[in-house]
C-alpha cells in the first residue's frame, strides 16, 4: 500500500476536534510513499494517483458523468483528487475535490455495496481537502457526508428490518469498514443542523470495530461480521 494507516487513535473516538488530514497520515510526509516517491514501486503507484486526478480535473461533478456516474466512481475519483492535492498541494485538485464533495449525493446507485465503498471513499477524499475548505462549504460537505452514512448505516440490517441475513464478500465485509471510516472521519460531528439522521458517528464507528471484529449488534447472529469470512 502507498500509505500507512493509522486509524484507531483516541483522538477519531470523541467529538473532540479533529485536525484533517487524520485518517492515514497526520503529514503525508511522513509516509513511504511519499518519502519513497522517486523509486519503484511507489514511483508509479504515485504516478497512477496523479494521472486519475487529472482525468477528474476535466469532469463535472454537478452533472452526469456518464458510464462513470455509480456513487462509487464518484467517489473514487474524489479520493483521488484528495491524494493529488496531499501529495502536490496544488490548489486545482483541492478545488475539483470540493466539487465532487459537494455533489456526493449526486450519481446513480446499482445496490447498496455501491453506496457503502462511495461513504469509504468521500470520507478520506474529505479527509485529505478538509484544510483547503471554508467554514461554510465544510459545514455542508460534512451534512451531506453524515447524511450518506446514516443511509448506509440503516442499509446494513434495512432499518432493522433484516436481522439474520448477512452476505459477507458481496456486501457486508465491504461495507462495515467503510461505515468505520466515515466514524472516523465525522468523529467530532455533532448535527448542528438537526438532520434528521437515525445514527451518530459513534455508531458507525462501532460498526467498523466492535461490530466488524467482536460481535455484530446489527445482527442477531451473536458473532463478529468478521466471522463470517474468516476463521476468528
């Protein structure tokens, strides 16, 4: 991997205040793959990052974009525009990630993994243009981020409507880490707005720890979502 992660610090389990970049580099510099960026094989990972920012940089996020309009594309493209703009700090990727953010809600949706790994995605694109943001546009990327993981939360069991049924490689194992990030990346989210979420960043975070590797509380299964795909 071209980052190391770092991601269960006390500081992503609170509402304490969080400084972004925090969810696998508090400084990018500090990484292999930015320390190692002149040779094989971060040398071309690196390049394959900056190559898929710049295709971004000509899309329009506000609209169609055509075959790559599933949420996950989306949000693909705006995790990578994230990196570009940690790893060169030129203002245009931090500009047209700010863009994909702010249309997070927009693209369309095949299944519920689509909207599960496009949560995983937006939250480190968030993550990695936070400090290029204004208060304003922060506080609106941040709704409409909490209020994707509130849907994909509810997505999990169908609103506690599906207590037994777990499909761990097409659709769980996927989602619960995901879940787990947007906790991480919203840990100090508190609905200023009074959204009408049904879940808190407390509760996804849960959901990519507790539930993922000891016992699952969506479900009634008494074991650990992880269970399900490997030998505890």
């Amino acid at each position: 991997e071209y980052w190391t992660i770092s991601f269960s610090r006390s500081s992503l389990t609170s509402a304490a205040p969080v400084v972004h970049p925090a969810l696998l580099f508090n400084n990018i510099g500090e990484t292999p793959g930015y320390q190692y960026r002149t040779i094989a094989p971060w040398k071309s990972w690196e390049s394959g990052i900056l190559s898929g920012a710049d295709q971004s940089l000509t899309r329009d996020f506000t609209g169609t974009l055509g075959s790559y309009d599933r949420v996950l594309y989306r949000g693909g493209f705006a995790e990578y525009l994230g990196l570009a703009y940690q790893i060169t700090k030129k203002p245009q990727y931090a500009q047209k990630g700010r863009e994909a953010l702010l249309n997070l809600d927009v693209g369309t949706v095949s299944g519920k993994t689509d909207r599960a790994l496009a949560l995983g995605s937006y939250s480190l694109a968030y993550d990695f243009i936070q400090p290029s943001l204004d208060p304003a546009t922060d506080a609106t990327i941040r709704d409409k981020l909490a209020t994707l993981a509130d849907t994909v939360y509810k997505d999990l069991n169908d609103n506690g409507k599906n207590l037994k049924y777990v499909t761990f490689a097409d659709y769980h194992g996927q989602a619960y880490p995901m879940v787990g990030v947007a906790g991480a990346a919203l840990s100090d989210y508190t609905n200023p707005h009074n959204l009408p979420l049904s879940s808190t960043p407390a509760d996804w975070y849960k959901v990519g720890t507790v539930y993922l590797f000891e016992n699952d509380q969506l479900h009634t299964s008494g074991r650990s979502l992880f269970s399900y795909g490997f030998e505890e």
